[in-house]
C-alpha cells in the first residue's frame, strides 16, 4: 500500500513538478497548476479526473475512489492509498492527473514518460 512519502516521491518526480503548501496541505503543481493534494491524514489524495470518467470510476470502484461534497462541482477525485495495489497504480493516477494540468510544451517533450499528449 503507497504512504504519503510515495506520493510526494512519484508526484515529485514527475517533470516540472513543485510542492506548495495550500488549505494547511501538500498540495503538487505542473507549471504552476495544481494537479493533486495530500490531505492532511494522509490517507488519501485528491487527483484532476474529468467529471464523466470520475463518476465511473466512483460508480465502479467505491472502496478506491470518492467525490468530496466541497469538490462535487470540479473535475476532482478523492482516491484511498490503502485500496490501491502498488506504487505503479499510485504513478499512473498521478501521472494521468499530471497530463491533464501540464501545458502541452511538457507534454510533448516528455515522450518517454509515457506523458505524451498522443496517447
């Protein structure tokens, strides 16, 4: 099950990535733009979904992912660390929440990440 330490680790390691605290949280930005939170148990994150494929999600895995009444209007979900499986499920939600604040310049000139805008 991935801590809090893997989500700053992957979150970090993924380009142009700062951490800014924001609301007493972690909070990690591309470009300046948030893409995912570290609430302050630590025992979720909150990730960019878009709001058709969140309510999938929510619908279809319930024990991992939720929507947080105060972000019901926005493209956002909450994901459990504990129901995740390992690291490489924690990477890819993040980075699929990366791609979607990421300006294109760093999407196109990381290719190798698997980042690409061409996926």
């Amino acid at each position: 099950m991935p801590e809090a330490e893997d989500v700053r680790r992957v979150a970090l390691s993924l380009p142009d990535t700062a951490e800014k605290t924001a609301w007493n949280m972690p909070t990690f930005r591309v470009a300046g733009k948030m893409f995912a939170t570290l609430p302050e148990d630590e025992t979720s994150i909150a990730v960019r979904c878009p709001k058709e494929e969140r309510d999938e999600l929510v619908l279809a895995e319930p024990e991992k992912f939720w929507i947080a009444d105060h972000e019901a209007m926005f493209a956002w979900v909450r994901v459990r660390l504990a129901a995740l499986e390992d690291e490489a499920e924690l990477r890819d939600i993040l980075a699929d929440s990366w791609r979607q604040a990421a300006p294109p310049r760093l999407l196109d000139s990381y290719p190798e990440l698997g980042l690409s805008g061409e996926d």
